[in-house]
C-alpha cells in the first residue's frame, strides 16, 4: 500500500472499532499495524468465537484452526468450522490423529504419568497440537499464533514455550492477558452478550448437567474448575465420557491380551493394528470395565496445585499390560534407571519441555531400555481392576524358575549364597562397631528429642 492510503484505512479500522463501542487493543492494534496475520487455535466454543469476532472487528486479520486429536466428546470435528463460520472467519482441520497416537505410545513407554497417575493427556496434546498448527499456520502466511490459554494456568506456559523453541520468530497472542479483552470479558456473560449483539448464536450447556470444565483427546479427559475445585466435592460428580465407573462396569471379568514389541502394543486381542487404533480399541476395551480413571491434586508449573479427575482407559491398560514385559526384561539397575529417566521425561511434558534436549535424550534412553521388551500379556478386567492372568512369548525374560524357586531345583545353589553374606557382614559390622547404626524407631525418637 502507498504511506497515504494505508493512513486512511487505519483511521477507518480505528473508527469503525469506536463505533462498535469496543475499546482499542495495543497490543491488536500492533498486529494492524504491522500488517500480521493472526492464526487462533479454536474449539468452536464461546471463547474462541468471542476471540475470532472480536479481533476481526479489532481489523486483525484472522485465520482459525482446529487440531483433529481423536477428541471424544466431539461427534464430528468438521463442527467445528461450522460454529465458528458465523464469526466470519475460515477454520482449518488439521489432522494430528497419527501424531497423538504416537505421542501415547512413547508416554506408555516411558512410563510418564504425572502426579497421582495422571497419563498427561492435555500435556501430550499440548506439543502435538502446537507443533502441528504452527507448521500449518505457516502455511497459511500467519504470523502470530492466539491461543485461548488463561493467565493463571499451565496451558499459556506450554503454548508460549513450543512457539518460542520451534520458531523465535513467531509471535503469540494470549487474549485473556490482553487488559482490554479482559476488561470487556470478564466472564461468559459478557461473552454471550457479545456474540448476541452480532447475531451470533452459541447454546451455553446446563451447569446444572455438568459443572465443570473438560480438555479431551484418544489420550484422555482432564476435568476441572467450578464445583471441583471444592475438595469437599465427591470426584464422582463426573460423568465418565470414555467408560463408566467401576460400580456400572460388568459383573463378570474380561480377559484381554496385549502383544508388545520393543515397547510398543502391536495387537489387541491378537489382531495388529496401527497405533492410533490399537489406542481406540484399548479405550473401549478398558473403559467399559471401569479402568483408568483416577483424581489427582497436581503441583501446576507456576507453584499452584490443581484438582483434577481424570479419564485415560486406554492409556492405563497398555502401561499395566507394559509393565509386566518391563518386570521381566528390567533387571535392577536398568529399573533405576528406568525410573529416572521416566519422572524426568513426565515433569518435562507437564512442563511444556517436550523439545528440549533433556527431554529427547531420556526419551532415546528409554527407547534403547525397552528394545529387548517383547512378551504377550493377558490381563482379567474387572470393574477397575487389570489383574495379571500370563505372560508369554517373552524371549528376554531374565525371570527364571529354577533360580527363584523356593523347591530344590538347578537353579541357583543356596550354598553358594555363603560367601555373598560373608562379604556383605564386613561393611554390616564396620557400621554397628562406628556407632552409626539405630534400631529405634524414627519416630519415636525424633518425638524424645524434640524434633518436628
């Protein structure tokens, strides 16, 4: 544009937002400014559709995206376009369903749940669908990524961050710390006010159905905020969208069996499918029988600790039928180690730390552990129980009868413990001889000397 015609067209944007009683955004007007072109990660919800109107009516130029994750409580993702067309805007459905699913399978490898067994389904979608928008954001000549992430959560964080190390260069926007977006919307109200002055139409669900907020993908669902923040509400207010609870779960168990290759669930029920599948299967298989749904009071990454209960059947049969190859192809100190490694690589994908060095090396690490983890293991379901049934076909076993065999046997000679025990009481009596050994109870004497 020529310097004079861009002029008149800033005035004209300028007035048409003080027409529409809208205060102006710096930080929006920046965007204006500088001719950037905003892509906003959208759900079709009453946040995104107030934050796609409100920047096209700022004079933003606005594209909308959606990650296609497998969410299941959404019946056909293309609905997602259609609730936000009315903002005026375009959305485009990018297909990460391959990308989640890998994500899944190398979380169960690692072992990476979070606090109080959380399988980190908003952790893993977070990278998948950041990573995956940005490159299609790109594509479309976007220039700054607007995500609907709240100032007091973990969400901004892990955004900001995957931005930041994928490309420097590219901006983000976070409406809800913009002080005028916030000024104007403080609460839904004002958001469905809003969208109704535009002859937008948006259907609040009944608070009185569900009374809390849900984050969903193949991996799992996170619910929380409103009523379950109160920890004097029962965890059983949700209602189960993947499964049921164990109590409305069969009353008869149900064998299933996993084949693991190299750390990764090849077949379900002897029939191999493609990992996005097999996460499907194992989400139906286990959450008709009550598997996989836990509460947690997990430390957020700005200090803060937060309610949730989770969903994640699917995610929880693989790591128990994973667990029992790892039993027995582990021996003590790869277990250790493997132990580390997986706190390591949970506490980075919460973080938003899926990129960085460490994270990758662990990873490789653990890939490199669970080479040898071949094995069939068949487990009995029931009503939110996987009990061990058999493992079989399990080459690298290290667990061998004759040796642990409480029988006489080939195996290990219990005689030849003798020197090992000998050994060992060397440093065993250096210590009691030091004065360093107590046989009293911890507490009992941190409560006779005053200790707190």
């Amino acid at each position: 544009f020529c310097p004079s015609f861009r002029s008149r067209r800033l005035r004209a944007q300028h007035s048409a937002i003080m027409a529409s009683g809208l205060k102006e955004s710096a930080i929006l007007k920046s965007y204006v400014d500088n001719g950037d072109v905003v892509g906003i990660c959208v759900s079709g919800g009453l946040d995104s559709k107030t934050v796609a109107l409100r920047l096209r009516l700022a004079g933003v130029k606005v594209k909308c995206f959606t990650a296609d994750i497998a969410q299941p409580d959404e019946d056909d993702i293309a609905d997602v376009a259609k609730k936000m067309a009315p903002c005026g805007v375009e959305t485009v459905i990018v297909d990460l369903k391959d990308d989640i699913a890998e994500g899944a399978f190398e979380t169960v490898a690692c072992m990476a749940s979070y606090d109080g067994g959380y399988w980190q389904s908003t952790g893993v979608g977070r990278y998948v669908t950041a990573r995956g928008l940005l490159a299609e954001m790109k594509k479309h000549g976007c220039t700054v990524l607007s995500h609907g992430a709240t100032g007091r959560g973990n969400d901004q964080v892990r955004f900001e961050r995957y931005v930041n190390v994928i490309d420097p260069n590219f901006k983000v926007y976070a409406p809800w710390r913009d002080p005028v977006l916030l000024e104007e919307f403080p609460g839904r109200s004002q958001m469905l006010t809003f969208l109704q002055k535009h002859n937008i139409d948006h259907k609040i669900v009944s608070q009185a159905k569900k009374r809390y907020s849900t984050d969903a993908n193949v991996l799992g669902l996170s619910n929380e905020a409103e009523d379950l923040e109160s920890m004097e509400t029962a965890m059983t207010i949700v209602n189960p969208v993947m499964g049921v609870w164990p109590k409305d779960a069969p009353n008869k168990e149900e064998p299933v069996t996993l084949r693991f290759e190299s750390g990764r669930c090849v077949a379900i029920n002897g029939k191999k499918m493609k990992p996005i599948d097999i996460l499907k299967t194992a989400n139906t298989i286990a959450g008709r029988n009550g598997l996989g749904i836990s509460q947690a009071l997990e430390n957020r990454i700005l200090g803060t600790k937060s309610r949730g209960v989770y969903e994640a059947p699917g995610m929880e049969l693989l790591a128990r039928g994973l667990a029992c190859v790892y039993q027995a192809v582990l021996d003590r100190r790869s277990t250790a180690l493997f132990q580390s490694l997986s706190r390591h690589v949970a506490d980075q994908i919460y973080d938003g730390r899926y990129f960085d060095p460490s994270t990758r090396t662990a990873i490789n690490a653990v890939w490199e552990l669970a080479a040898p983890a071949h094995g069939t293991v068949k487990l009995g379901l029931y009503k939110g129980h996987a009990h061990f049934l058999s493992l079989t076909e399990c080459p690298h076993s290290i667990y061998f009868e004759e040796d642990s065999s409480m029988e006489a046997s080939s195996g290990l000679n219990p005689v030849s413990s003798q020197g090992y025990l000998e050994v060992s009481s060397v440093e065993a009596k250096a210590m009691a001889k030091a004065g360093l050994i107590s046989d009293e109870s911890v507490w009992a004497k941190r409560r006779r000397t005053g200790a707190k």
